[in-house]
C-alpha cells in the first residue's frame, strides 16, 4: 500500500457544522492514513507522489453511519405496515434467532458487507445480534473490506422470547470471550452493545459496566425513542428519573466510556443535560423514527446546545443503508418539525446534515469526517454525470444535487488511507 | 403492432382500495390495449396468441403521477434550504422562463421525458410553462414516447415577475391557440392549468372556464398547500368562503369539469365536502410537502371519507420522479401525522399506498390502473432479484421490497398496450 498518495478532484467539507468548504479542482494529499493537507498545487515535497485525478468528480469525506443492525439487514423494507413490537416479534427477532447458525450468519452478512462497501460509509457502528461467532465472522469480513467499524455483540437476558435470550451469566461469558479475541483486527473494534434497558437485568447492566472498565470497551444502545418503551423502562427500573439513568448508574453511559445512543426522541431536559455533560453521542435515524412512528427528535435543538450528533440507518427500522439519504430524511423531518411541533426552531439545513453525516459522527472514531490536517483519509469519489440537468451548477449545488438524487454508490472510496475500489 | 397478446409473471393490483391481489405466475392478456383478463393458463381461444414471458418477475398496472412540474426537472434536488416563496422567486420562476427559448426547452423537455419513460410511472398530469410551442413540444415528445398524459399550458397573469407573467388577453388567447392544436396528438391531452389562484385574476380565471365550456378539457391547479398561501388567497378573493370556491365560481372544480387539485394539505370542512360532492381528484405530493414544509395532508381521512386520491411527485417541490417513493413518503408522513397530530387515525398501509399510485389516480384517466378486465393495459415489470437476502419472501412481501428499495426502474413497460421498451 502506498504510504504517501494524493486524490484530485473537487473537494467539499464541514470543518465547521453549517458551513460547506469548497476546494475545486484541489489535491488532498494522504501520508500514513492521515491526511497531510489540501493543496491547490501540490507543494515542493509532494512532486513526485503518485496522484489520481478524478477529473470533475466529487470527494467528499466518508460518511458515518452511527447506528445500524446488520443481523436486521435480510428484513430491510419488510413488515414496514407493522408497529415496532410486532414488527420487532413477527421480524426482527426470528430473523435475528437464526444468526445461531454460522453459515447463514456468512450467507446474510456477506450481503450486508457488499452492500455496505457500495455506500458512501466508511465507517459504522454496528449492532451485530447475541451470537459471538457470528459476531466474530462479521467481524472479520469488515475487516477484509477495510470498513473501520464498531461491531458488537448484543446482549440481552429478558423480555425477549426463549430463543433469542441469554442467562446473565452467558451473556457475561460470552461476551467476555468475544472481546478477547476482538483484539485480533486491523481496523474493526469491538463495542459494547446491551440492546436497551427492557431487554437487561440491572446484574447484567452492571456486569458490562464492569468489563467496560476491565476492557476500556465504549457502548452502544438505545435511548427514549417511543413513548411506551420509556414508561416500560421506568416500571422496570425502579429510582431512576429518567431513562439514561438506566445505564448511567451502571457506568455506561458516557464519560470515561464513549457511548452512542440510538434516537433521543424524547429526551426531557435533565436527559440532555446529562447526555452533554457526559459527551453522549445521539444516532439521529429519522426514517426509522418514521417507519415506526416515533415522531421526530428535536436534531437542530440538541446541535445549538451544542450536543454531538451523527446520523444512523437504523436498519432494519429504516429501510436504507444510504446516509445521503439519511440526510434528507433529517431535513425533510426537520422540516415537519418545525411546522407541526415547533416553530421557533427551523430546520436543519444541507451543510448542517453533511456535517452531522461526516465530522459529527465521525468524532465518535476520533479524528474522522473532515479534510482537516491530520484526520483520517476517508473519502468517497462521487459521478454525477448522469444525473442530467440544463442548468450550470454551482459546486455547491452539485452536491445538493447529489445529496437528494443520486443512488448513494461511490465511483471510488478510501478508508484511512486504503483505496477499497 | 401487435394487438392481442399475453405477457406473463407475478401479477399484482388493488382493485379495492387497501387490498393487495396477487396472481403468481399468470397471464394478463391484452387485446386492443384493454385488458382482457388474468389467466392462470391460458384459454381455448387465446392458445396461439404470442406471449412474453417475465418468469419470475414483478408485474404492476403502470404508476400514475397526478401531479408534476415539467419545466421544473432541472431543478430537482436543488435550493431545498429555502422556504417556498423564496424558492419559486430563485429558483422555479427564472427556470421556467428559459422555456420561451425553444431549443433550451427542447433540450430540457427531452432529459425530463426521458427521465419520466424510465420510471414505473405510465400516465401523469404535467404542468408544462405558460410558454405555448414549448408546450406542444412537450406534447410531441410524449406522444412520442407513448406516455398517455395530460400536458398543460400554464397560466399566469398576475404575482409573478414580469419576465413570466402574461396579460390577460394573450394568456387566454395563446390558450385558445394551443388547445386548437392539441387535438393533433395520438395520446397526450391537454389539460387546463391556472397555475393557481394568486397567478390568476378572476377574468382569467373566468376566461377558463368559458374555454373549459368550448373545448370540454379538464382542469389542474393547487390548493391550500400552505398557510400563508390561504390567506393570501382569501384577501385575493373576497367573497368566497374558502379557496377552493376560487375556482369553483368560474366553473373550474370538478363536475362537469374534471379536475386535479394538488396538495390539499390544510383544505377545512367545507372544502373536503365540495370535493367529495363534485368529485375532485386530490393529489397528493408528500415529499413535496415535507421540503417545501408545507405539513402533512390527512389522507387516510380522505380515503375514509370516500374523496378521489392519487399520488403526486411534485417535482421539483418534490427531488424524485419514483412513485414508488411517493407510495413510501406517503407512508411515512402518516405514521408521523398519527404520532404528533391525531391519534385517532392509523397510518396509510402500503396496499393503500399501491391503491391510490395506480387506480387511485388512474381513475383521473378512465379505466386505468387495475388488472380488472376492460382497464387499460398499462403495466410495469421489476425485477427484483438484484435486492439479494437470505429470507425466501412472499410475493407479497417481495412487492413491498421492491416499493421501498427498488431504484424504481422497470425493466419493461407497457402503456395502453403499446410497449414502451
């Protein structure tokens, strides 16, 4: 692999969220995986790297995808008339049951990882479902991809049916099992992943608080996404005041352990508080808070309180692994919101759901979502040649354009540094 | 041309609103571009009639498009930021002022007919530009396709700028001239289009009627999309209760005068009434109301009430020509109006969501947008094997897959019994 490279074409970035940056026809140049700076002519030390021009084709940075179920992917666009305990029954859980069985675990993830390779996303956070050596071949075959991702291994020890549900103990076990032998990857990390509060006892909250600790594992799971599973969380969950108390007193929920929370619908003040005091990071999904009635989170609120937000699929609860289209859901809901719920908050805007898209998820992987010196090199090449218009657009508009229209696949993608097409 | 054939593979439609059919593996035959029946083999006297065989593909009645701007395709996905006013001011009116330039609208028209030939949709009611030859090129180039639609002149004589704006003498008179020369054409119609009543003074609007009263043509216009709008409308029209009688007294809603209402998105109880008693044809255009924040029609009462709806892309209010993706935002948009406006009304189901993409809107047509015998034989066939999973699916199931994943290509079409490609 070529250490030091550069890409050409036009290059569009959010340093800053609500801002877009627009380098035409510039050079991005990579040393070590990292990006050592945007140039318009390549500077004296970087003569004679290789460079490939991509002509007048978009770059952008990779997007991140913050929230998505791949053991759910087989079910994507199915079952979508269903509310979300029906569809979780009738769906989500048989489906998920058969990931016991290791060879349709490959036959399924195969088709989850080619189909993620194809996106603009570089990276993801991923649940996987309760089975560690399933968990481990996805582990593995992301890895192959190059595709920088958080896979975990769920855990789950109540409220679910016999067949998709583990002692505490096992799940402990197992999952003690699994992150020893995480460390075995180049660029795929494990997290840790207790599905949401309904579906763990407080022991085995407290025992992955526990290998948090032991390990230095960040988490994953879900937060105040509808109304009946909050009122369901605080009958199961006795002293709490509100629901991210649930994993908070157990030592997960941000702080000195890096956490992702799935959709804060409806999260209350003092939850906001503590998501900001602690640097919670929100998965904003909103075509799954869409397809199972959720309602919509107030995004462009929780960015001028300055929360960390990035944008989730949501598969199988959205229907698309496509961040771009993640993106226009954000503003089309954003929208709504405003004139539905709320009309002292407008809506997000383009540069506002890039950002989220790129650096706001991305912070959660580090230096991740941005051209900046420094940050890691991923990157997604774009064609929108076929996509026809009379007009002259500007830069700006291509990538609106872009945004709204195109199918979301990439001509070409980099992941720290490594060409993965 | 051959006039009696069969094509044969997995059938489905909604002959009743709510309600998938579905017919593996069967024969739809077609004679004189009418439907003559579904056939699980064929009969005696259809024995040597040739037959295209799908295998084991899709088949749908074609997808109709009640509502969508032609002189704005070059626009879609752009300019999304801004609210409506600002972007018709930026955007559309500049646009469709370019197409007094023929050769520009020549050009344009040609990407947007091609666009739409490729999509599922079959037959739309388009709003081509207040320019009369690009009109009737539109006209040409659909005709030639083989796309049955309703094209429309555009009105407009007040409230705009002066670069798109007419007196109202010469827009009733260049109306005159380009419905005297639409009788020319082999499948397209014209249809009479105000663009709506703040574009219109009430001589122009009258003077439509009195051209609806000569020629027999049908109308299209928009109605209480936003707030603003209704009011505006109502200091426009004193005298009238409610927008929709602004058309109504020139003769111009429903009746004797069939007619498509875009929107419909804040329309009281008295509007719904007069569009059930004169049997107006809402379309309804979700994306469209989510980017331009409009809000959310309540359609499901509007089914429940028993009012005529079809599905609308809106372009460019709305980014995408798919009607599959219509069926979904529309979807969607109702599960989020259930949750954050009225509890009391479930959300759209994907077989009402088929219902009103094809007879729904077809029924704007005739006898369009069902497999039933002595319907137009307008159908679309989809292949869905390039959405790999490892669920084996009903046939049901596979259609809401491909509704809600599919690129929205088909792989052959047929409009009237003609194919398409």
């Amino acid at each position: 692999m070529q250490t030091t490279f550069a890409i050409k074409g036009n290059l569009v970035h959010t340093p800053q969220c609500g801002k877009l940056e627009l380098h035409p026809q510039a050079y991005l140049v990579c040393e070590n995986g990292t990006v050592a700076g945007i140039f318009e002519t390549l500077p004296e030390g970087y003569q004679s790297i290789p460079v490939e021009d991509y002509g007048d084709k978009l770059i952008l940075p990779g997007l991140v995808d913050l929230h998505v179920h791949a053991g759910q992917y087989a079910y994507r666009g199915l079952g979508m008339d269903m509310e979300l305990l029906d569809w979780l029954e009738q769906n989500a859980f048989p489906e998920e049951s058969r990931f016991a069985e290791e060879a349709y675990a490959e036959a399924a993830y195969r088709i989850f990882v080619d189909g993620l390779l194809h996106t603009t996303t570089t990276r993801a956070s991923i649940f996987a479902t309760l089975h560690r050596p399933a968990t481990l071949k996805l582990m593995e075959m992301l890895d192959k991809a190059g595709l920088p991702c958080y896979v975990g291994k769920v855990n789950m020890d109540r409220n679910s049916p016999d067949y998709l549900r583990e002692t505490t103990g096992e799940s402990l076990a197992e999952t003690r099992r699994w992150l020893e032998k995480s460390g075995e990857f180049t660029c795929v990390r494990p997290i840790l992943t207790p599905r949401f509060t309904p579906s763990c006892t407080d022991a085995l909250m407290n025992g992955l608080g526990q290998l948090h600790r032991e390990f230095g594992t960040p988490m994953q799971s879900h937060l105040s996404e509808n109304l009946s599973e909050i009122a369901w969380v605080q009958e199961l969950c006795p002293g709490t005041r509100f629901y991210a108390e649930s994993y908070a007193r157990a030592g997960l929920f941000g702080g000195d352990c890096p956490t992702i929370m799935a959709h804060c619908v409806w999260s209350g003040e003092e939850e906001r508080a503590l998501m900001k005091e602690k640097g919670v990071f929100i998965a904003h999904c909103p075509q799954s808070n869409m397809n199972v009635s959720s309602g919509i989170a107030p995004i462009k609120q929780y960015l001028r309180e300055g929360q960390k937000v990035g944008l989730g699929s949501d598969v199988a609860g959205g229907a698309h692994l496509s961040i771009f289209r993640a993106m226009t859901d954000a503003i089309q809901c954003s929208k709504l919101r405003w004139r539905l719920v709320d009309q002292e908050t407008p809506a997000l805007t383009m540069p506002e759901a890039l950002y989220m898209a790129t650096k706001g998820g991305g912070a959660f992987f580090g230096k991740v979502g941005s051209f900046e010196p420094g940050y890691k090199f991923d990157a997604v090449v774009l064609d929108d040649s076929n996509l026809p218009t009379t007009r002259s657009c500007t830069l700006a508009e291509r990538v609106e354009r872009t945004v709204y229209l195109s199918d979301g696949r990439p001509c070409a993608k980099y992941a720290a540094g490594r060409k993965l097409f």
